[in-house]
C-alpha cells in the first residue's frame, strides 16, 4: 500500500514538474507611439532579442494599440505586417501617403485596421493566430531579423505599441529523465524490501 501511494505521489511530481509555467515578455518601441504613425511615412520596427529560446514555446503573442484614433473622420487604413526582416529600433519612411500597401508581398500581413474612428479613442489588442505564432517563433528561431512593418494611411495618434508575448519554458528531457528513473528506483527498492 505504502508503494502505492509512494508511486502514486512521484507520479504527481513527475507531472508537476513536466508542465511548463507560463511567462510574460513585453516589447515597446522608442518612441512608443511610432511617431503618432503620421499618414506621410510608413515605419518598420525591429526587435532586439537576446534570449536563448531553444527551450521557450510561445503561446500567445499580442500586439497591442492604446488610445488609437484617426485624426478625422474620412476614410483610413492601417497595414501591420510582420517581418521577417527589419533593421533594430522604429525606422521611418517616407512615402507621402502613397496608398496602399507598402509591405505588400514582405512578411505575412497580420491584420488591416479600415476606418478606425476619430472618437473616442480605442484599444485594440491583436492576437496572433496559431499559424502566426508559429511563424513568427521560427523567424525567431531562424536568428531573422524579426520586426513589424506598419502602413498608415491615414493619421493614426496613439498612446503606445506593446507587443506581449506569452511563453513556456519546456523542461529538458534529461532532467525529466532523471526524475523518472529516480521514481522507479524508489518503488523497486520498496518491493524488494517486502
């Protein structure tokens, strides 16, 4: 019986220490607004990681817009894509409000915001579908450049960019292992005990 409930606890501890606690990494650009993304320019924001992520699985990435709002009422776009590659920090582009795309065929087009109001202003969060995380996890993994390209067409005044990425740490499999054999050791030695 003692056995028993010896295995049965280890067993527990196995799966505890198996699963991976979730954490939270944060990401904003300098300036956190992209310059208020003015309608003239479009702008690339790349991302410094030096994280080793061998061992990291995203869960849920979120790309956050805070207090966004189109400077009139007339008609808007905004294009946010995301990139394989992209210079470190916010760089802008002039394009003088060209229309269109100015990403068209670079990375993967993660969303295109029509018509956003001019009041009040809003909060949109974009969360990646799962095809999107697990791309955006390979530019990672790849050593890419990875960043955001955004095309406003239109003037979009903000109150910050924020991308969150959620992840997992997934235990090494020879720590996992050790616990295992260490597991079966124990109920063996109980048994031949008896």
């Amino acid at each position: 019986m003692k056995a028993t409930v010896l295995a049965a606890s280890l067993l527990v501890l196995f799966l505890a220490v198996g699963q991976a606690q979730a954490e939270l990494i944060t990401f904003q650009p300098d300036p956190a607004d992209l310059y208020d993304l003015s309608h003239g320019n479009y702008y690339t924001w790349g991302l410094s990681t030096e994280v080793d992520l061998s061992m990291i699985e995203f869960t849920t990435v979120r790309l956050k817009f805070d207090n966004i709002r189109n400077w009139n009422s007339g008609d808007n776009v905004l294009y946010v894509h995301l990139l394989d590659s992209a210079p470190d920090g916010v760089t802008v582009y002039y394009d003088g409000q060209g229309g269109g795309d100015a990403f068209a065929g670079q990375g993967i087009e993660l969303v295109t915001y029509v018509n956003l109001p001019c009041w009040p202003p809003q909060d949109l969060i974009y969360i990646f579908t799962d095809d999107q995380v697990a791309t955006f996890s390979e530019y990672l993994l790849n050593g890419s450049d990875v960043g955001f390209g955004f095309d406003p067409d239109c003037h979009f005044w903000n109150d910050g960019v924020t991308l969150e990425i959620e992840y997992q740490v997934i235990p090494e499999p020879g720590c996992l292992m050790l616990l295992a054999t260490g597991a079966v050791l124990v109920i063996l030695r109980k048994r031949a005990r008896r």
